[in-house]
C-alpha cells in the first residue's frame, strides 16, 4: 500500500488558518455557509471562476472549513529544487503530455489516498466558455468519490460547499441536477460565467482535466 502523506499542517496550524479564514472574510463582510461535515476523499468544484479575486476567498472559505485542497500541476513543477514546496502547497503532479490517460492518472492518484479533496475548475478559464469540460466528472466517477460543489457567490458575500454529490453514471442527467443545485449563484463578473451544460454532446472520458 501507498504511504499516506504526512498533514501538511499541524493542529495549532491548522488553528491558526481558521483564524486568517476568518478575519480575512469578515474584512470584506463574507461568510461560509452550506454544508460542513465532508468526506475525507472527494473531488470539489470551484465555480464560478470569473476572476483572480477568486482564489483569495477560496482560500479564505477553505481555512474556515479546515479543508487542505490539492491541485493538479504538471509534473515537471516538482523536480527539485523546487519540487517541495510545490507538494507542501498541496500539488499533485500529473504528466498531461498525454491527455489520452490524464482522467485514468488523475483516479489512480485518488484511489491511493485516504484523504484527498482535489479542486478542480471545470471552465478551465476565467473566461465564459459554451460548456464545461467534464474531466472532474469522470475523475470522481472512476474513483468512486463524491463530488463537493464548492462556490462563491459574490453580490451575497457567500461561498462554501452547496451540496455533496455522487455522480450516477448518467452523466445528462447529473449535470441536470448541479446546474439545479448551483442556480443562483453569481460570480464577480457575471458576464463571464460559464455555461453548467455539456453543450451539443457528451465529452470523452479523456477529456482534459484542468486545475484552478
């Protein structure tokens, strides 16, 4: 079996995130809301992504919820000497030269770990785009994990995880049911957000997986 990766953060540090979280949120009058009580392995959604800010407070609504997401990076970001810190920030790496197994790479990477909350941004771009790309979805599919429907919802100051969702196999019909879980959320530029659909057809299961 796979050693299991030591905690990035110790419990005082942990203590002391929650406390950045925090302040850092009610500086700008945010709040975390929706649901609390995570499974320790899942893949979380980051939408809307519509700007830079994005990322501050998704920090913020991670430290509060005492999440340590991990990202996706492409595998040469972790040769030394740097490599370290880029794993300490939460990096996995990925070769995604070869787009044909990144989805397969990406499971395999999952089914290793006993706690893993894999953040992904299904647009793949802060720009609108027609559909989302679909990798997150295949992911937690072949590793038999939820998936946590994170957001941030600007004109409210609200972010956190609206929903956890188990993806059935009828993919039509699962994303039928987040876009019904994520109406009404807006992002910063709400002419940018992307479409929640599949767009003419369903995506390949090799479909790119893009990280944040």
């Amino acid at each position: 079996m796979p050693s299991e990766p030591a905690p990035r953060f110790s419990a005082v540090r942990r203590a002391i995130r929650r406390g950045v979280g925090h302040t850092w949120l009610s500086v700008f009058g945010w709040r975390v809301e929706g649901v609390t009580d995570l499974p320790p392995k899942a893949v979380l959604i980051a939408w809307p992504h519509t700007s830079n800010w994005d990322f501050p407070f998704t920090l913020g609504v991670s430290y509060v919820l005492d999440l340590e997401f991990s990202w996706l990076g492409k595998h040469t970001l972790f040769e030394p000497p740097f490599g370290w810190f880029f794993r300490w920030l939460g990096g996995v790496p990925v070769d995604r030269r070869d787009r044909n197994n990144l989805v397969a790479a990406v499971v395999d990477v999952l089914k290793q770990r006993d706690e893993l909350h894999l953040i992904i941004a299904p647009e793949g771009t802060r720009s609108r785009t027609k559909r989302w790309k679909t990798g997150f979805y295949y992911v937690a599919l072949g590793a038999g994990v939820p998936i946590l429907l994170g957001y941030l919802d600007f004109p409210r100051k609200r972010g956190g995880i609206l929903h956890v969702f188990y993806p059935t196999g009828d993919i039509e019909a699962d994303m039928a049911t987040i876009r019904r879980h994520y109406e009404g959320i807006e992002g910063k530029h709400a002419s940018r957000m992307s479409e929640i659909t599949l767009g003419a057809r369903s995506a390949p299961a090799n479909e790119a997986v893009q990280h944040p």
